[in-house]
C-alpha cells in the first residue's frame, strides 16, 4: 500500500525538480483539479450510468479503465499539489472531513437513503 504523505512529499519533489513552484498559486491549482475533474466527467458524458459501470466492473472496458485510472490520477495529484502548495496534510484533512460527514450524515438517518437531508450542526 502507497502511503499518503510518501506521495505528497514525491508531488512536491516533482514539482520542485521542475521549478514550477514559482508558477503555481493555490487557485491555479484548484483551477486545474477542476479542469482535470471535467476531464474525467467527460469520459462518462451521455452514457447509461449504470450500463457504463456493468461494462467497466466486468474488465470489458479495458480502454475506458485506462482513462478513467489516469484522469483520477490527475485529479489526485492537483489535490496533493494543493496539500502542499498551502502546506496541509492531506490524510489529516481527509480524516477530518470524513468525521465531518460521520457527524453530518448520521447512519440510522440516511442508511439506504441517498435523499435524506443532513443533521445541522
């Protein structure tokens, strides 16, 4: 298993080795999760969902997987390049917010129910 600070630590390597720091501000970055996040949008526009997912768990989209494995990762590297650009841990950020949503999503509440309207805290 890839450990999550291991590869914040290898984004901001990569980075730096390219000297793009002096480039990048926390809002470039957001800018571009969100262009890579529409990037991988795209890959599903005007698909049957549920169609869509029969053929990729059955392996039969091989193509698709791909795209879809890399745009992830793009996404997932701004994500890091953020983390380290504004100088968070990521694993610690995601953990809070997935506390976050415990306390907001309370289970009994919304088991079963994507409908069910979070608890105010």
């Amino acid at each position: 298993m890839v450990d999550l600070k291991g590869l914040q630590r290898a984004t901001k390597k990569f980075i730096d080795e390219r000297d793009w720091r002096k480039f990048q501000t926390v809002k470039e970055l957001a800018a571009n999760a969100s262009v890579e996040a529409n990037e991988l949008l795209e890959l599903f526009l005007w698909q049957d969902g549920k169609e869509l997912d029969k053929e990729i768990l059955s392996g039969r989209e091989k193509e698709l997987i791909r795209k879809i494995k890399n745009e992830t990762a793009d996404v997932f590297f701004s994500c890091l390049a953020i983390a380290d650009q504004a100088g968070f841990d990521l694993g610690e950020a995601f953990l809070s917010k997935l506390e976050e949503l415990d306390r907001r999503y309370d289970k009994k509440k919304v088991k079963g129910d994507p409908t069910k309207i979070p608890s105010k805290d």
